[in-house]
C-alpha cells in the first residue's frame, strides 16, 4: 500500500493558498508541474488591497517584508507576512506561504512552501514541496536532478513508484525537521513530524514521526 505517500497523508491542504492545485492528484509530485499555471490563475485573483503586483506576475503581499538586496523573479507569490531575507534568490514558479522565512543565500525553484515553512539559510529548495512549519536548517539542501539524469524512483522499501520526473527534489510533509548540512536526494519524501539528523544523505522515504540518524537506522519517536 502507497497510502502514505499521498498527498492526504502529508500535508494539512488549509495551510496553502495553493490547495486547488492538489485536486484530482494522489501523489504530491504530480502537481510539479502545474505550479507555474497555478500562481499566475492565483495571483490574477489577488486583492490590491492586500497584495502589490511588482514587475511581471510577482505578487507580494503588503504585510510581507523583502529585502532590497533579495532577487525575486516570476512567477511568484509571497504571502502575508512572509520574510524574505538578504540575498535570497527565488528564480520562479514559487510560491511562499503566509509566515515563511526565505532566509540570508537561499534559493527556490518550482517549489511550494505551505505556510510557516522556514528555509532560513544557505538553503536550495527545488522542484519540492514544503508542507506546514517544515524547517530545513542551515546548509541542507534538496537534490532535484539524478547524477545520471534518468528519471526520478520513489523508494518505500520494496515499493517503487516511477514518477515520470527528470526534475523532482523532495517532499517534506507537516512539521518535518531537516537537521543542519543535510542533503535530500531526488524523491525523498518525509512524513509528517520526522525529523533528520544533520549531515544526513537520505533517500526515499521515512516514515511519519521517525528520525532518521544515517541509513538503515530510522527509529520512532517516542
């Protein structure tokens, strides 16, 4: 059974401005690639009450702060409230929900990060999904693109799911803890209040309230 890898089992969809982009999906990858459509048919229903609308679709919520030296290209959302650091560079097809931190050298690509999320600094963050307070520390990075460029596998155990993706990073589901200089290699899907050691290299999937100390060794919190 995949039922812990879909898309109910990870993230809590009230969380995200983008949560219309989820229908009809059983696995959170498929939606990759519909993220750019996504925030330019979001972004056309954006109040300018509560939104500005900066060079070309790039919504900035007005209680949002951005940093003059930060790089922001479209399209885009930063929601209410959202800090985005100095020399943040997000080169497009993100979303950034209300209360996130985009912090000092990070970048995103083709992401979703729910509210609350928190990728503060030295992060990539790439063809992913981020769900609901998710914080990656310092230096941790997802890995979206194989070494040998064929297309991204998702490992549970035995069970294997092509995802038909060349470019696909992670998954971290509600509350997950990413552990300082840690790398998430294409496919990683991490359930909901995992945590992982730092300096970790991890692969496929860890379980719903595991820790994930090295390979092999991914115990249940007590």
């Amino acid at each position: 059974m995949s039922e812990h890898l879909m898309i109910k089992s990870l993230f809590d969809l009230k969380e995200t401005i983008a949560a219309s982009i989820f229908d009809g999906c059983t696995y959170p990858w498929e939606v990759l690639g519909r993220i750019k459509g996504e925030i330019l048919r979001i972004g056309s229903t954006l109040s300018s009450e509560e939104y500005d609308k900066i060079g070309e679709d790039i919504w900035i919520a007005k209680s949002a702060k951005v940093a003059p030296s930060a790089s922001i290209s479209g399209p885009a959302i930063i929601g209410r409230d959202a800090e985005v650091r100095h020399c943040a560079f997000i080169r497009g097809s993100a979303i950034v929900g209300e209360g996130a931190v985009v912090g000092n050298s990070t970048e995103l690509k083709n992401v979703i990060l729910f509210n609350k999320v928190q990728v503060p600094h030295y992060n990539y963050v790439g063809d992913s999904i981020l769900g609901y307070k998710a914080h990656m520390g310092a230096g941790s990075i997802t890995s979206n693109v194989k070494s040998d460029k064929s297309l991204v596998v998702v490992n549970s155990g035995e069970l294997k799911i092509e995802t038909g993706l060349k470019k696909f990073g992670a998954v971290l589901g509600d509350y997950v803890e990413v552990g300082c200089n840690s790398v998430l290699n294409p496919g990683t899907v991490i359930g909901r209040n995992a945590n992982i050691y730092p300096l970790s290299s991890v692969r496929g999937y860890v379980a719903e309230a595991g820790i994930y100390k090295k390979a092999g060794e991914i115990v249940v919190k007590r």
